[in-house]
C-alpha cells in the first residue's frame, strides 16, 4: 500500500514538473527577450517589452526602430527558440487539462460539494471484494453510500465508474471520516483488510458518533471481541459465513437457495418495520386485528421484542407494541402496500 501510494506522489510530481517546466520556459523566453532588446538595441523598457511580445506571436508588425546584425541574429534566434517552447508548453498545458490531474481535481471537487450535501448515508470503509460487494447491495435497495478507499490502483477503477461517490484516502484518519461526512451519516461499514485497521476505524467513528450503525469485518476470530468492544455493532467474519453456506449447500441446500432468492431478488422484499413507526391506531394491537395478510398479502414472519428477544412465526394473538420491530415478508408490491396502509 505504502509503495503505491508513494508511486502516485512520484507520478503527481512528474506532472507537476512538467507544468512547471512548460511555465518557467514561457516566462524565461520573455525575460530573455526583453533583455536582449534592451542591452543589444538599447531599447526602452516598454519597447524592448513590444517587441518581444510581436516577435514571439510572429505577428509580422515592423520594428520599433531599425536593427542593426546582432539585433537581426538575436531576433532569429528568439523565434527559433519561442516556437520550439511554446510548442512544448502548449502540448504540456493541453495534455494536463485533458488527461492529466486537473480532471482527477475537477473529479475531486465535484464529489467533495455532492459529499457535503449528504446526510443519513452510509460509508463503506474499503473497496475491496467484501467493501464492493456491500456498495453493490445498498445501490440495489437504492440507499446513498460513500467508499472511502486508499489504493491508486482501485481508485482508478472507481473513477471509471462514473456515478460512485467516493473518497481517496486512509480511512482510520480523521480528516478522512470528517469529508465522507462521519458526523451526518447514518451508518458505517468497515472492510478494511486489516483488523487493527478495523479496530481504530470503529473507535474513531464511535467517538464521533455514538448513535452511528457501524458494521465491521474481521478476519481473526480474536478480533471479533475487540471490535465489539471498539464500537461495532456487529461484527461479520466473510470465512466463517462462506465455510457455514458451503455447508449448508450439502445439508440444506433448498433452504439456502430458498434464502438466497428471498435476499437475492428484487421483487422478494424482507422488510424491518418498527412498531413505534406505525399509527397510533395500529400500536398495541394484535396482528390479527391488523389483518395485513387480508388487506395486503404480506406475511409477518418473526417479531423482535424490546428485550431483544425473537418470535419466530408469531402468534395472530401478539401485540405491537411500540418497543418491537417486526420482519414483514412479501413481494414488491405486497409490502409496498404494507408501508402504505402505516404511513
């Protein structure tokens, strides 16, 4: 990591260079101009000025007074040498604006002003395998995120991508957090490849923001307490879930692929409703006195208590009480007429 973001200085700085090359040799054919002028020919300041400027534009204006041969032999030379300079500066200038970095800063500051606006988003610390696949599921159910990422490599393959909102950095730096807007988001997931990397994300975002949702990746299982204990909500271990699923395909295997079509498809929603969201009407009540399979066709399949505990098919008879949340499964349209009928 360390090499690559040194090679991304190295090449910044060769940009840089260049520039600066292309404006140095601008400025130094002027100066040479002018001073040629006024030392050979003897010419006011403002003249030897004029004449410089007309000679380099070749605009074909006459001399401001007759040159002798050294004057001839200098002004030939000072052609020769601004066309072959500002040839080389304006293919320098061209290829910066172009190509080079004033795109990535116009790119830069274009994400920062969208960045700033957001609130209520979620950040992904870390766009690797696991940190893309979490972007790719939160742009399917249409949430705002932002990547937070630090490899030149995989920072080139985002900017290709167009209409993602990311950040270049390292994401355990505050200055980092602070412009993916750690203070105005609703969320935060960490896949750093590195636990301790990890660790200090979450400690860094907990302090920040103590009512942030914060997901975080291990990949020891030792790290699990400690992320726990930093901050993290939860905490996900992508080996452990893929050994149990590959499992699971031999043992169950039309459960899991039931599971994963109710994850997997857009028109097959598992939606998390809290109960202290739903009219006053509705709190209190039974899901039978709700009636939503009747009035909608969605099916409430478990039910979480205050004390955290679940019921798994509930009974018609339980009660919504505004402490609960309720897991409500359906298709599209089903549970876009359950949130209907509560709103």
């Amino acid at each position: 990591m360390q090499r690559r973001n040194l090679k991304s200085i190295r090449v910044n700085f060769f940009y840089f260079r260049r520039l600066y090359t292309a404006i140095f040799l601008v400025l130094g054919v002027l100066l040479i101009g002018i001073s040629g002028y006024m030392l050979l020919e003897g010419y006011p300041l403002l003249d030897a000025i004029y004449m410089t400027v007309i000679t380099v534009a070749t605009v074909g204006y006459r001399e401001v007074y007759e040159l002798d041969m050294s004057g001839k032999m200098f002004t030939v030379f000072l052609i020769l040498f601004s066309l072959v300079s500002f040839a080389y500066a304006i293919s320098v200038i061209t290829r910066y604006i172009i190509e080079g970095e004033f795109q990535i800063y116009f790119r830069h500051y274009k994400v920062n002003k969208e960045v700033q606006k957001l609130s209520n988003h979620v950040i992904v610390c870390g766009y690797g395998r696991n940190g893309r696949q979490a972007c790719d599921q939160l742009r399917a159910e249409g949430l705002t995120f932002v990547a937070i990422e630090a490899n030149a490599d995989i920072i080139a393959g985002m900017r290709e991508e167009g209409n993602l909102l990311f950040v270049e950095g390292d994401a355990t730096r505050d200055e980092i957090l602070e412009e993916a807007g750690i203070d105005r988001a609703a969320a935060l997931i960490t896949a750093l490849p590195s636990d301790a990397s990890n660790v200090f994300v979450v400690l860094t975002a907990r302090d920040r923001s103590p009512k942030l949702k914060i997901i975080s990746r291990a990949s020891d299982d030792a790290s699990e307490h400690k992320l726990k204990r930093a901050g993290a909500d939860n905490v996900i271990m992508p080996d452990r879930i893929g050994g149990t699923h590959m499992a699971a395909l031999i043992t169950k295997p039309d459960v899991l692929e039931l599971i994963d079509h109710i994850t997997g498809t857009l028109n097959v929603r598992l939606e998390e409703i809290l109960c202290s969201t739903l009219p006053s009407s509705m709190q209190n009540k039974s899901i039978r006195e709700l009636e939503i399979r009747n009035k909608t066709g969605a099916n409430i399949i478990a039910m979480k208590r205050g004390d955290g505990e679940y019921e798994i098919n509930p009974s018609p008879d339980s009660l919504m009480f505004p402490d609960a949340k309720l897991f409500v499964l359906g298709t599209q349209d089903q549970v876009t007429r359950f949130k209907a009928i509560i709103h």
